[in-house]
C-alpha cells in the first residue's frame, strides 16, 4: 500500500503538517510518500492520496486547486484525504469550520474519504508584507497554533480509509 501525502505551503506551516501525518501513516503500517507541490508529484503511481494546503485570505493555495484539477481523474479513483492549515482555524467561533476547504470541496467531482482543517501559524516574518498589513488591520492573532499530536492522530484515524 502506497500513500502519497502531496502538500502546498506559503510559509512552512502545512510543511510540518505534512510531515507529522505521513510518519502517523508510516507508523500505521502505509508506505507513505512526502512531496511539495513545487515537486509535480504524479497522483496515478499511489494507491492512495493525502493533499494538504495552506489558506491564504480565504483560499487554498493556487498550486493545491490546480494540481487537484490537473489530476481529478486519478484522486476519483483512489481513496483520496484532505487537510488544510490556517492559523484562522484555532479560532473556535469558527466550530472547525473553513470556507477555503468548503470551497475547495465544491470544486471536486469526488468526495475525499476525509478531511480536516489544522490550525497553522500567523507569523509575521514569514508573511509578505501586504498581507501583513491586511492581517494586522483584522487584527487577526498571530503566533504557532499547531497541534501536532492532533494531526498524528488524525493520520492514524485515517489510515484504514486510504486502504480501503
């Protein structure tokens, strides 16, 4: 059983995401696959499929929705899991809710076997400047939201659905 975990990172966030959960995945006994994006990983080589991306103002990264798009016909074909990483999911009047991966979703002929949205990190040094002007005049919080032993688990609840 082969498992390709493909993610999409701005700032590292979802890079540490990705790879807390392809070790969760290896520890559960699938032979697990880590490659950015930027890589062009070939979805059909896999039995099955984790795509994980950053959220930047309210959307997935452009390289994730493109790349999804690109292999729609391989991820309808094999058990195929999602996860995005955003600090805006730590805030809990959001009830792990993310409009970026509802809208993501929207765009898919298929539906993943499962999905999450990880809270990532706000840090400024590692923002364009740009947005962080956007970000300060929301006043969003900065700091690291991570919660790496949630992702772990996630990857062990997971396992058995990239299976199938």
């Amino acid at each position: 059983m082969t498992a390709l975990v493909a993610y999409a990172t701005h700032s590292g966030a979802t890079r540490t995401l990705a790879e807390t959960l392809a070790d969760a995945l290896r520890d559960a006994g699938l032979d697990c696959e880590l490659v950015d994006l930027e890589e062009a990983p070939d979805p059909a080589g896999y039995d099955a499929v984790v795509l994980g991306s950053g959220v930047r103002v309210e959307s997935i990264e452009k390289s994730a929705a493109a790349w999804a798009k690109q292999h729609a016909g391989a991820l309808a074909t094999r058990p195929f899991a999602f996860f995005s990483c955003s600090g805006s999911a730590s805030d809990p009047a959001k009830g792990g809710k993310q409009k970026a991966t509802d809208a993501f979703l929207a765009t898919l002929d298929h539906t993943p076997v499962a999905t999450k949205n990880f809270p990532g990190w706000v840090l400024m040094d590692r923002i364009p400047l740009h947005e962080r002007v956007l970000l300060k005049s929301m006043r969003t919080p900065t700091g690291d939201f991570r919660d790496l032993p949630a992702v772990a688990a996630w990857g062990r609840e997971i396992a058995p659905l990239l299976r199938g």
